[in-house]
C-alpha cells in the first residue's frame, strides 16, 4: 500500500511517498481503508522532531482520518464490515490502510461527506472539550479566539455562537477573518504577526480590551469608538507565542484562558493577570478525557454531529491534496499560511 512516510525529522519535504507493507488489525483494532486524512498542526510537530511525545522513526504520520471498514479484530462488537467511519490515531492516517483501536473509532452519519469526516474530530473534540468541559462557557458570555482562521479556531467560533455567546475572532490577516466572519463571528480584529516585543504586546492587551464590547470588525489604529475594560469571560488560544500574554490580561473578572495550542511558541504568561482578575488557566489535553469520560464523550460527539447536521458546526476544508502531494499541505500549517482544514486524499 501507498503511504507518506517520515525517515527524517526535518521539513516538510523530506518526506516521501512510498510502498509499505498492510497492516493487521489485532485485538481490538478495526482496519480502515482511508480515504481522506486532515493534516494536524501535531502532524508538522511529530515529523519536523518538535513533538513532546518520542517518535520512532521511519514513521507514517497522521492522526486523524475517515474511511471504510475492511476488517475486524478478535473482541471488536458494534462495527460491521462495510462501515463509513472516522477514527482518532497516534500515527498512521497517511496511508491507504491505517489501523485503529475500535474505541477511537466512531460510525459517522450518511450525511457527512469523507472528507469533512476526515477534519471534523479532532479540532470538534478539542474545541467541546476546551470551550465546554474546562471553560464553562455560557450564552451571553464573550468569547476570544485567537488564531481563528484555523480549523479548531473556526470550530470554537461556531461552538461559541451556538450557545449564545458573543464570539471575536482574532487573526494574523484578513483573508483568514473572512473565513472568521463567515464561521458566525460577531466581531474580529487582525493581529500583528510579530508579537516578541513587549510594547506590541501591551499595544494588543489594550486594543483586545476596548474591543470586548464591540460588535464590528476592526483593525488595528481603528478601535476607537469603543471603550471597556471588562474583558473576555473567555479565550481560546490556539496560538501561544507572544499573544498568550496580552490575551491574558485581556480577561475579564472570573475570566478562563484556555491554552488549546501554541503555533507561534510556547507561551509565557505570567501570574499576575490571572491572580488580580481572579481568573483561571487551563491547559487543554482531550486525550484524557476520552479515556477517563467515555459517557461525556459520547454525548459530546452526539451533540457535535447534531450541530453537523443542523449546519451550525462543518469543518471549513480550504485545500485538499492527493497523497503525493501532502508535504505541500505540511508546509501551509509550518508556515501559519493554511486557513481552516487541510486534508489529504487518498485517490
């Protein structure tokens, strides 16, 4: 079987196309005939050498895709052969077959086309989990997403609006907050993409203030008009870097700073903000909860396939690439260019 294959940690291009012997499906493992695979930003960690879980290598990297059950292994009920399905993995997804443990895979609805399935797990799950389960975020609430042009940032938009929130998206351009805006965001701001300078960062904390009560969309110089220091109940950060910081001490009373990624650096926050708004930090792991929460899971993905259906909740898919093409799609999410989903596709 084809696959795309790591033999090197380094940039996207190192990595190659090639045969690969099939894998088997033991105990309690389903295997897939994929279809479709989302590049994650993990993906570009795991093969550039940067992630924090050790990785051997020669590796196919991928984790997460949608496909066709093929086969079943001893003990697996509730799959049948046949079976349209997404599965969550640790490594794998950019091949023509992958395996999965059966309790990382989920049946998806008829309505859901492969390739949504393929990009509509992973970022959901996080973003339920973050949003939900760590940030208790409530209708009438204000939400701030930074980095929101991404696929977990869009998914929180949407999420967000669904409850009854008050959603500002925030991004490094305005093409990406096109795609803010038409995921549900009631405002949005563009954010400087150098933020390593602490005037820019102070700079960003007060215009982020004066925008938590604004309904429209601005740019930097253009906040003006609105002025509250209230802050947001909640941020969403999927960014990290330089913004961690002046997101913080964005937060309004009681705030919740929800640490979901780091695609500019790992973030360095200090105490201060949080201590005098008597807010709270979380740092966001939805691998734990699956395992810990299975009945919670199960209900969340329930719910997500309702928003799905309803349209309130579709992964915004802006490129998708064949096999032989996927180190370009790497390269988009390295270089912060990819908006919303990158997928890959197996035929």
């Amino acid at each position: 079987m084809r696959a795309l294959v790591c033999k090197e940690f380094g940039p996207p291009e190192n990595l190659i196309v090639e045969d690969v012997p099939e894998p088997v499906a033991g105990p309690g493992q389903i295997l897939i005939s994929v279809a479709a695979a989302c590049i994650n930003f993990t993906d570009v960690l795991s093969t550039g050498g940067r992630s924090q879980l050790a990785r051997e290598l020669p590796m196919i990297p991928g984790v997460e895709a949608a496909g066709i059950v093929k086969a079943l292994g001893a003990g697996v009920a509730g799959f049948s052969v046949g079976d349209r399905v997404l599965c969550q993995l640790m490594h794998g997804g950019f091949a023509e077959r992958v395996v999965a443990n059966a309790d990382e895979v989920a049946k998806i609805p008829d309505f859901m086309t492969m390739e949504d399935a393929s990009a509509f797990y992973i970022a959901s799950f996080t973003t339920w989990h973050a949003l939900f389960s760590r940030g208790a975020l409530k209708a009438g609430e204000s939400l701030l997403v930074l980095g929101a042009g991404s696929g977990a940032g869009l998914a929180a938009i949407q999420m967000g609006r669904a409850v009854g929130a008050r959603v500002v998206g925030a991004a490094s351009s305005e093409e990406k907050l096109e795609l803010a805006r038409d995921a549900g965001a009631d405002a949005t701001f563009v954010y400087p993409r150098d933020m390593t300078d602490v005037t820019a960062q102070k700079q960003l904390t007060s215009d982020l203030l004066e925008l938590a009560t604004s309904s429209r969309s601005v740019t930097i110089g253009q906040i003006n008009s609105v002025r509250n220091a209230a802050g947001f109940d909640v941020v969403y950060d999927g960014v990290g870097g330089g913004y961690a910081e002046a997101a913080a001490r964005a937060l309004a009373w009681e705030g919740r700073y929800l640490s979901v990624g780091f695609a500019a650096g790992v973030p360095k926050l200090s105490i201060g903000p949080l201590l005098f708004k008597n807010a709270t930090l979380h740092g966001i792991q939805p691998s734990e909860p699956e395992t810990r929460h299975p009945a919670r899971i199960a209900d969340a993905v329930s719910q997500m396939f309702a928003w799905y259906e309803e349209g309130k909740l579709r992964p915004r898919i802006t490129e998708t690439w064949p096999l032989e093409q996927a180190q370009k799609g790497f390269r988009q999410l390295l270089d912060r260019k990819a908006m919303g989903r990158v997928v890959v596709t197996m035929t």
